[in-house]
C-alpha cells in the first residue's frame, strides 16, 4: 500500500494534546509556533494546517 | 510517370496540407516548435501516402494491398503511445500537472488526427481518378472542413455558467462562495493566497454535465490551462500555493482556485471558458435506459 499523505511534524503551544509517532515541535507562544511552523513547511515540502490556534501540523500530500 | 502518378502526389499533397492546419500550437502548448512539429508533419505524409495509394491499389483489382492499411492503423496506435508516454514523463516536470485523463485526450487526438488524413488524401486520390483535378479539389476541400468540424470538440463554457468569486478564508479554511478548498495554517500565506488567488464557481447547466465537470481528469485540465495561460504564482517547495478545485456535493457545482500571476478575471473567464471538454471525461447520464425507465 502507497501512503499518500503522512503527518510529517506536530507543532504545539500545549504539550499536554499531543502525543505519538511524528516529531513534536514544542513552542512557548504563537508567536513561535508560526515562525517554526513557516520554517518546517519550507524545509520539509509539506503544508502547515492549523487544527486550532495551539496546535499545527505539516502534512505531505 | 503513368496515369496514376499524379493524382497519388494530389492526394499526398492535400493529406500532408491537411496535417498541417490540424497542428496548432495553442493553448494546449503542444506540440512545440521544432522537431515536436517535425515528426507530426512526417507521420501526416505517410498517411496522406497510404491514403493515396489505396485507390490504385483498388483500381488495379489488387485487393490484398488494401490489408496495408491495418499495418497503418497499428503505425498510428504507436504515435499515441509515443505521445502518452512523452507527456506522462514530463508532466512530473510541469509546476501544475496535465493529469492523465488529459494527456490520454491529447494522446487520441493524435492518432484520430492521423486517420483523417488518410480520409482527405484517399478522397482526393479517388475523385482525381473518377472525374478530374477541379472535383478532387473540392473533395479535398470538404474533407479539409469535415476535419476542422471534427477536430474541434465543446468546451468548459457551453456546459457551464462561470461566475467570479473572490477567496476569503473562515478560520483556516479557505473558501470559494460556500465551496471548502483547504486549511492552510499560516497567517503569512493566507495573506499571500488572498493577494494573489481568485475563485471561480462553475455552475452545472444540466444533469449530464454534473458529472463531467466533476471527473478529476477534467478538473486537472482546467487548472492546467489556466495555469499555463495565466502563469501561476508557485514554486517548488511552496506546496501551500497549489490551484485546487473543489466540488459542491450537494448541488454539483465546481469551485475553481487559482493564482494567477495576471490577475485579470474576464481573461480567466474566458481561458477556463475555452478548456476543452475531455472526451474520457463525458458522460450521458440522461441517455441511460434504465435510469429513465426509473424517472418515468
């Protein structure tokens, strides 16, 4: 089976929601968590998607 | 030279003529100049040769020489495999991809294209040979038109209405009037799609048409051709920039995404207006038997 899409880094401002496989990126503040998020997209080719404002994740499609 | 000499290089003169006004470089960008045109042209004069060839062949009682014209049917099938697997390759390369369902239109019309040239060089041969020059010229000339008729199939604007609509985003979701798109996470680039992307709500005008224009194929090409005339604000590694098109489940409607780099909407109208409609794409849902035994 070809996985398609894959959840690639986890983002968090809230440790506590997060758990599991993909590397968790752990932020102090929004502030941080965008400018980490906008660096991982570029680096690793997928696209950042915001589950809420504590929480992204960069998924390859 | 004896007698059917002449009307052989008529009939190849007007079957590779034929061949020529077929080929276009337009907004399909293909075939490209040079040698693109170059193997297309050669293809068109052997066929204008077999053409041709046939009709002495049949005058001469020689009926065994017409079963040539299966090794050009099988020639032919070759020139779309070659023109498939040409554009499947690079269309990894493309920045919006073609998509199968379109290469394979692109791929038939090519072989489809070769064979009605054999149809104007054997019209022409054989009205030379029955009657005389001036009567194959006009058969040759209604071929000529027979083709163009024949070549050009419907486009995206006589099945749908296209309407402009502008993207806006409702959280992280992006939105074209009520159509869900995608999230895009970012603040940077949600300004970056507003700035520079356009909607486009492509509105059904009958039953058959709902699943035409929701093939994926179908979609693809849209998308590809309006990125291909408009330029297309994107880049390798910026996969959060990418047009998408997205149906309505409940109405069928199609909301169209694009970034453009001419934004300009009456052209966008009018290109995704002249995307052709791909013939593994249509469907007739109206002429299905047994689904208006059910209706009635």
């Amino acid at each position: 089976m070809v996985i398609e899409k894959a959840v690639l880094a986890i983002i968090t401002t809230n440790r506590e929601t997060v758990s599991g496989g993909a590397p968790i990126f752990i932020c102090k503040d929004f502030d941080e968590l965008q400018k980490t998020a906008a660096n991982l997209e570029a680096i690793i080719d997928g696209i950042a998607h915001a589950l809420s404002d504590e929480l992204f994740i960069i998924v390859k499609h | 030279m004896n007698e059917y000499t002449m009307p052989i290089v008529f009939g190849v003169v007007v079957g590779t003529i034929a061949r020529m006004i077929m080929l276009r470089t337009d907004y399909r960008q293909y075939p490209t100049y040079l040698h693109g045109k170059i193997i297309h042209v050669a293809l068109g004069f052997i066929a204008a040769s077999l053409g041709a060839v046939a009709v002495p062949a049949i005058m001469e009682m020689n009926f065994t020489a017409v079963t040539f014209l299966t090794v050009a049917a099988t020639q032919f099938r070759e020139v779309r495999n070659m023109e498939r697997n040409t554009l499947s390759e690079i269309d990894d390369y493309e920045l919006v991809s073609r998509g199968k369902a379109y290469i394979e239109g692109i791929a038939i019309s090519f072989e489809s294209r070769n064979y009605l040239v054999i149809l104007t060089a054997f019209v022409g041969t054989l009205f030379y040979l029955i009657w005389n020059v001036y009567i194959a010229f006009v058969g040759a000339i209604i071929c000529l038109i027979i083709s163009k008729v024949l070549q050009s199939g419907s486009t995206i604007k006589d099945l749908v209405e296209i309407e402009y609509s502008p993207p806006h985003f409702d959280g992280a979701g992006l939105y074209v009037d009520n159509i869900y798109i995608m999230n895009i996470g970012l603040p940077e680039r949600q300004e970056e799609i507003l700035k520079y992307g356009m909607g486009f709500v492509l509105t059904p005008k009958n039953i058959n048409v709902v699943n035409t224009i929701a093939h994926l194929g179908q979609r693809q090409a849209i998308l590809h051709d309006v990125s291909v005339s408009l330029g297309v604000f994107r880049d390798s590694g910026t996969p959060a920039l990418v047009p998408l098109i997205k149906r309505d489940l409940d109405d069928g409607r199609i909301g169209v995404f694009i970034l453009p780099q001419i934004r300009d909407r009456e052209k966008a109208i009018n290109i995704i207006g002249a995307v052709p409609v791909l013939e593994t794409a249509i469907r007739m849902p109206s002429k299905s038997n047994s689904r208006n035994r059910e209706v009635n």
